[in-house]
C-alpha cells in the first residue's frame, strides 16, 4: 500500500488519527493495481478498503486481519480474489450503485461483495434478479441432491412399516429408481392410453349393442376393458395415498385431484346404476350416468404425471398468464368493435346475416381467429371491407404473445436440463469421495445437508472440490472464496 509522506506510516496529526481525507492507497487485486484515496473510501467507513486506511497504526496483525499480503517496500496491499469483480463492487464509491458484469456467476459476485463488506442493497435491481433467479436454482438442485439421497439412506430406527412405506412410495413414484418401477410407469401409461381409446371406440354405433329396453350401450368386452383399467388406477391411486408422506398434501396436488376425476365417475355411475332406480326415475338415472361417463375425459390428463415434456408446457403456460391475458384484450376489444361496425354496416343489405350485434360477437371470434366456418358472412361492400381489417387484425393479435410463451417453453425446459446435469454432478462427487474415504455417510451429516440446503446456500463437507468450469456448486455459509472462483469462470 502507497501513502502519501516519506515515512513507512501514514502521518499522524496531533490528535494520534490519521489524515484521511489525504491518504492514498494502492490495492492490488488479483494482478491489477488499484489507487484509491481516502475521502473516496470514508463514504462507506464500514467496508474493507476503508478499514485499509487505519489499519497500518494497528501493526501486521491488524494489516493481515484485512488482506492476504503486504509488501511494505512496495507499500501495497495484496488481495488474491476476482478482479473483474472487484471492478465492478470499487462503483459504489463513486456512483453510489453497483452493477454486475455479463459473465460474472451472481453467487461468486454476491460473497465478493460480502467479503469487500459493501452492503447487497447498493446492488442494482436489475442485478438483484439474476441473483435471485441464481438463488432458486441451487435450492432446486439442493432439493434434488437431498430427495436422493433420502431414497438411498435407511435409517434403521424406522420400524418395518416405515420402511415399507418409503419403499412403496418410491416404487410408483420415481421411475428412475429401479427398473421394475420404470416397468410399473410404462404399464400405468399403457393403461392410461388403453382406457383413453375404449372410452372413444365405446361410442361407435356398430360396436354397441342394444338392452332389454331398446336403449344402445357399450359392448360387454369394451366393459371388462374398462372395469380392469378402472381397477389399476383405483390400486394404484390407492397405494400411493398410504405411502404417501403427506396424505394431506397429497390429496389436494393437482394431479392427484386429476387421478380422483378420472376413477370416480365410474362407481359413481355403478351405484346409480344399482341403487338409483329405487330413489328416482329410470330416464334421470340413465341422464346422470351419461353425464358421468363424459367425466372419464379427466383421465386423459394422466399423461402428464408420465410425460416431462406437458408438464413444461403447462409450466410455460402458466408462467405466460400475462402474456395470454393480453392476447385475450385484443381479442376481446376488436370482436367488439368489428361486430359493431359490422352489424351497422350490413343492415342496408335487404338479405343481412348479421341480426344483432351479440350475434354478430360470433362472426367476429371466427374471422379474428381464422376459422372462418361460412354460416355468417358479410354481403355489402364496407362488410366485406371490415371483414378483411378483423381478419388481418386477429392475426396481428394472435401472432403478437406467441414468441414469449415460447420462449418461457425453451427456458424453463433448458433450465430443467442444466439442474437435472448438475443434481447427478453433484451425486457423481459424493460417490467418488465416498470411495477415496474422504467422507462419512452418517444420518447426521444429511440432516446437516438438508437443512443448510433450505437456506439455499449449502455445500456439503462430503462434497470434493471441483475446478471445473462446467461445474455448478451447492454453496455453503463457509467462505471458500478461491474454490469458488476457479469455479464459477
């Protein structure tokens, strides 16, 4: 470190302080010198490179409280951390702010910053976000490590009915564990496909037969198909609820509602069928069970708990409310105002399809759609005019919130890649230090993990240190500052 004066020290006044306002520093990090002065660095007495101006009158063991080295021919004080980094924290003192250079992990730049002690709220909010988004991301791989590692552990003060449980649970519910629960999955979505095309086949006329009383209903064969589908789904549903380690949770996801839909209706309708006809009419009986029979179109959506590719879309879609609340305003206010205008236009017209304006909402959803089914069209020449502007509007609007909503497609499904990478990247670690015997499987030890992994800032002592570039670390509170740099490029 540089000061101003000939002596070793900085000068004193005197009072003992030392002249701050004129003092100027030389900082070298990671290779790059940087010269700093004191009326700059007091705006922010609490940070590090402030420290760095009252720290000489506290002696070496002071100086290397601070830095990694001092060269006191030199007068330079040695810092081996990020200098892209450090580049960007050093705006704080002279613009009050700080933002994050392209390329720079958000985690890396975060501990940087906690390490130059600057506070995260000088952080732009524009930057806050990828750390953020950052933030989640290691949760979920966390979340990963953890959900696997709890499948691989046994804990041997479980009782046998425990045991049992985790053992059935992971068997439906995780495919990638073993082979016989990939072969469980291929059968459920077997069934779930078999009892899609029965329930459609069941509906042709040439394969229904006819009741006592005359009335068409499906084929006893298509029946026993169904009935044996509707037993799977029942079992396996069944299965699931007892194993499952939050039954009330359990009960109220999404998909497991979707499951209830699917299997309900079937002995809904077999107990009207038995016993409905003692407490109502005959006719309304049958009325009731065709209703129910429509429900079995639930089942369809079973697909989904198989297939990785709808639940991204469904993601996509849900992320992309705003963008398709927008393509439904558009299409709200030029149904409206093109009916209008149409409606007004075509009444001099003595053969006019248009007979009012809510009439006319129809015409207008299938010309701003492009449907075009012919039954209501415009017969005067301004009709036939608007007609033409609704249409080439309704594909403007149309067209206008797709890029987003397939960009949210492709982002969220690369992300899912990249953490799946990293889960088994991590797991692949673990392994490996297991085997050097550098690490201990203790129940301790995982509970650590899960519950550092909450946080989302966590990384496991059994975990070996990586210098991979490609290598996306689960970062813990401790301050492996340097591993993580040669890390996180």
């Amino acid at each position: 470190i540089k000061m101003a004066g000939d002596s070793r020290f900085p000068d004193m006044d005197t009072d003992g302080s030392e002249k701050n306002e004129e003092t100027e520093i030389v900082v070298n990090v990671g290779g790059v010198r940087q010269v700093f002065y004191g009326d700059n660095l007091n705006r922010y007495p609490e940070t590090r490179l402030a420290e760095l101006i009252n720290c000489l009158s506290g002696g070496y063991d002071s100086i290397f409280s601070l830095c990694d080295d001092y060269d006191p021919g030199k007068r330079e004080f040695y810092f081996d951390r990020d200098p892209d980094a450090f580049k960007c924290i050093i705006d704080v003192y002279y613009f009050g702010e700080i933002h994050m250079k392209k390329g720079i992990c958000p985690i890396c730049f975060k501990n940087e910053m906690e390490f130059w002690k600057v506070d995260l709220k000088f952080l732009d909010d524009c930057c806050k976000t990828h750390l953020s988004e950052k933030k989640e991301e290691l949760e979920e791989i966390a979340r990963r490590v953890q959900l696997i590692l709890d499948d691989l552990g046994v804990d041997a003060s479980e009782s046998r009915w425990k045991r049992c449980q985790k053992y059935i649970w992971k068997f439906l519910e995780k495919p990638e564990s073993s082979y016989p629960s990939r072969v469980i999955a291929v059968l459920s979505f077997l069934f779930i496909l078999i009892s899609s095309v029965v329930m459609c086949v069941g509906t042709i006329p040439d394969l229904q037969v006819v009741d006592a009383e005359g009335n068409r209903m499906e084929h006893p064969t298509l029946d026993s198909i169904e009935t044996a589908c509707i037993g799977w789904f029942t079992t396996e549903y069944v299965l699931r609820l007892i194993s499952s380690p939050n039954k009330l949770h359990f009960a109220l996801s999404f998909m497991n509602i979707v499951d209830v839909l699917a299997i309900l209706p079937f002995y809904v309708s077999l107990t009207l069928t038995h016993l409905g006809a003692k407490l109502m009419e005959l006719s309304n009986v049958q009325q009731a069970v065709q209703a129910l029979r429509i429900m079995r179109i639930a089942r369809i959506f079973k697909l989904a708990r198989h297939s990785s590719g709808l639940q991204t879309l469904t993601y996509a879609l849900k992320r992309s409310f705003k963008e398709l609340g927008l393509l439904l305003m558009y299409l709200a206010v030029g149904i409206f105002v093109f009916s209008a205008l149409g409606y007004t236009m075509e009444q001099s017209h003595p053969e006019t399809l248009f007979k009012s304006i809510p009439q006319s909402f129809w015409w207008a959803i299938i010309t701003m759609t492009t449907v075009g089914y012919g039954d209501i069209y415009p017969k005067t020449t301004l009709g036939k005019l608007n007609a033409a502007i609704s249409f080439l509007c309704g594909v403007i609007a149309i067209a206008l919130p797709i890029h987003p909503i397939i960009n949210n497609f492709v982002r969220y499904y690369n992300k899912q890649r990249v953490l799946e990478t990293a889960a088994k990247h991590e797991l692949e670690l673990m392994e490996l230090n297991s085997a050097e015997g550098k690490a201990t499987s203790s129940k301790s030890e995982l509970e650590d993990l899960a519950r550092e992994g909450k946080e989302g800032l966590f990384h496991s002592s059994r975990l070996k240190v990586s210098h991979s570039d490609t290598f996306i670390h689960l970062l813990s509170e401790e301050k492996h500052y340097r591993t993580r740099l040669q890390s996180c490029k």
